[in-house]
C-alpha cells in the first residue's frame, strides 16, 4: 500500500475525509488528548457532529488567543502545529485567526490520525 498523505484544503473536507476513513472518531480522541496534555480540558463527546465540532473548535481557539495567550501558544506548541504556517496568518481579525488557527490545528492532528492509521 503505498498511501501519501494529502492535507485538506479545508475544515470541511478534512472532516469529511476522515468520516470517509472511518477516522472521525480517532480524530476526536486525539484532538481531546492533546488539548488535555496542554491542560486545556476539551471533552468533546464521540457523538459531537462535525460541523459542531467545527464551531466548538473555532470558539475554543477564539477564547484562548483573546484571553489565554501564553496557554494558546503552548497548545500550538504541544500539537506541533507548524510556526512557519501560523506565521504566514493574518492577524488583523481575530473571528477569522481563529477559524484559520483552528484549521490548522485538525489539520496537524489529522495528520496524525492519518499516519497512525496506515503505518501501524
């Protein structure tokens, strides 16, 4: 099996490829893992819907680079989400930093899942 990871163009299609993998749930675990390694305790539920997972997501990232910022930046840090790609984000307006934020962030843990997945 030769598989290439290919990274989502979008929140939307990365959580639609990882239902079609059946990863959804693993990406839900993983995300919970690491928000709690950064001890910022999200618990989303197994049932949560991808589009509520989105919001939630988004609201989380949102409140934490508004009110938690050292905590914010240790998350990024503890999922190893790329300095270089949080750089090249425009800060101006912090709605749409977060939803880019968040999307970077399921796109690393993704990553993860993914890896996980087909190279165990």
């Amino acid at each position: 099996m030769n598989q290439t990871f290919v990274a989502p163009q979008n929140t939307d299609l990365l959580l639609q490829e990882a239902e079609k993998e059946a990863l959804y749930l693993n990406l839900i675990e993983q995300i919970n893992k690491d928000f709690n390694l950064a001890n910022e305790g999200v618990d989303f539920p197994m049932s949560i819907s991808p589009e509520e997972l989105k919001i939630q997501m988004h609201e989380k990232i949102y409140e934490m680079i508004q009110y938690k910022f050292a905590e914010y930046l240790n998350l990024l840090y503890i999922i190893d989400v790329s300095e270089a790609e949080i750089k090249k984000l425009e800060g101006f307006d912090l709605v749409i930093l977060a939803k880019q934020v968040s999307f970077l962030i399921l796109k690393r843990e993704w990553q993860k899942v993914w890896f996980r997945n087909f190279y165990k």
